[in-house]
C-alpha cells in the first residue's frame, strides 16, 4: 500500500488502514527476532540485519507517511516519529528539518546516484564471506559455531583458486590479514562513491541502510520494501558462504563449482535490477527533500 494524496494531508480515515497494513506486515519479521533474542538464540542469516544495521525492530514498526504529507486525526503515535512536529490535529516533517539534514542528504544521494549510474559487476561470486574466513583457526571464524562446508583447508583453496574482486568496503575490512592483498581493489570508506557497484550484494543490502539514514524524509512504506529486500539478498549471501547452513534450512549455492557459479550470477543479476529501483525511488525522495 502507498500513500497517495493530492492535497498534502491525509485524514485519519485513509492513513490509519496504511499504517495497521505496515504494522502486520514488519511485524512478521520483527517478532521472530525479539522472540529469539529473549532466549538468547542465534540465527547466523537473519540476526545480521538486526545487528549490522543500526535501525531499531520499534522504528521499522512505526508506520509513517514520509516527506510531504500530513497527517489529520489522532496522531500521537506518529508524533513520537523523531523529526515529526505537531500543531493541531496534524503531525508533519519539521519543516527546518530538510535545512538542518542538508548536507547528509546531499552525501547520500550522490551515493546512490554514482552507483546506480555504473554498470553491474557480476563475477565475484560472493568470496568476500569466504576472504572472511580465509586461514582462520575454527575458533576464530565469525560464525564459529557454524561448519564451514568444505572445511578450513577447503574454504581455503576456494579462495586460492579465484579472483577476489570485491569493491564494498564494509565487506572489505572483515577480510583476515591473508586475505587482503588478495583482493584486486583496495575500496576504502572515504572512495565508496568511487567504488560502489550495484551487481554487489552488499550494496544491494544496504539500500536498507541509505532508506532508513533518510529517514523521516522515506516513508515507512519505503523502508520496509528495502528491508524486505536486503532480507533476500542476505538469504543468497550465506547461502553462497563457506558456511555449512542446511541445518537451518538453507540450501548452498556451491560457488566453487561451474553450476553454482551460474546460480549466484543468475540471482545477482534480478538483485542488481530490483535494488536499483529502491535506489532510484530513494534519488527521487532525497531530490524532493533538497528541493524544499
């Protein structure tokens, strides 16, 4: 569901609906996570985008209509929204807000805009995760209590026997030390607009991040949809990991082998596709937010 209005204000009556629709739809994934976290369960493919990503299970619930829109009626909830000011009946953006979030705004589209504007790259068959365990004792493996697939030697050869051309800095620096010099591209933070690519999947995962850093100007609708997409791509990112994760239902993609290879590309490439438009629907907030 969108929120669609022509005159800038939605009644109570049209946006409570939008907003009960995006609490039972967020909450199919929050709720397994909280429940899994009062226990103190693991789970080694959805725990990383609660704990990667800094936005919080409450705020991707908190239903809100984004940049240009107010809302009428009872809208203490939407009041509680930071950047959200209220006057009357109605809750809107901090008008000053675009003014004080200026150059934050700038620096993510143009983010957003060089690396929607490169073509995909799409052979690196996701050996980032597997440059991540690369040499590792078993107890110093990042997911130590889950097996790698063909083993420490194994994993190693993998990594031996390819090309390591990983252009996403925050994939990068979780690379061990034998790993590093392996890869053909140095990505740093500072050169992500110059390196960031959209065959990545990583990229691709983090289009979630750059909806929620513009948040309030992004709906909650928006988010959600870059959610539920980084959620996929980071199903694909494990399964094509060194990890050994049918124990939780996951299925590999057995990227060193000819069959695998053409697996990962195949879904690489519907992943590029669909996450340039959130980006591009991300452009299109972030330019109406700069142009007041």
């Amino acid at each position: 569901m969108t929120v669609e209005t022509s005159s800038g204000v939605l009644p109570e009556r049209a946006w409570r609906p939008l907003a009960e629709a995006h609490g039972a739809r967020v909450s199919a994934w929050t709720q397994p996570y909280l429940d899994r976290r009062s226990r103190g369960v693991a789970h080694p493919v959805d725990d990383f985008l609660w704990t990667y990503y800094s936005y919080r299970p409450k705020a991707l619930l908190t239903w809100h209509p984004g940049w240009g829109v107010a809302l009428a009626g009872d809208v203490d909830e939407v009041a509680a929204v930071r950047g959200y000011v209220v006057a009357g009946d109605r809750a809107f953006i901090d008008p000053d807000l675009p003014l004080r979030r200026a150059d934050r705004v700038h620096e993510i589209r143009d983010l957003l805009v060089a690396t929607d504007g490169r073509p995909p790259a799409l052979a690196c068959f996701g050996l980032h995760e597997w440059a991540m365990v690369y040499r590792q004792r078993p107890d110093q493996v990042r997911h130590n209590r889950v097996p790698l697939r063909l083993g420490n030697a194994g994993s190693d050869e993998v990594v031996e026997s390819h090309r390591i051309t990983c252009s996403h800095y925050d994939a990068y620096r979780f690379f061990t030390p034998e790993a590093v010099d392996l890869n053909t591209k140095r990505p740093t933070f500072d050169t992500r607009a110059r390196n960031e690519q959209p065959g990545c999947l990583h990229a691709g995962m983090d289009v979630y991040k750059w909806a929620y850093k513009l948040a309030p100007f992004t709906s909650a609708e928006l988010i959600a949809d870059c959610f539920a997409l980084a959620r996929e791509i980071r199903e694909l990112d494990m399964r094509a990991s060194p990890y050994d994760l049918r124990e939780w239902g996951y299925s590999p993609v057995a990227i060193e082998t000819a069959a695998g290879k053409a697996e990962y590309v195949a879904a690489q490439r519907v992943f590029a596709t669909r996450a340039g438009e959130l980006r591009r629907r991300l452009i299109d907030v972030a330019d109406a937010v700069l142009a007041g």
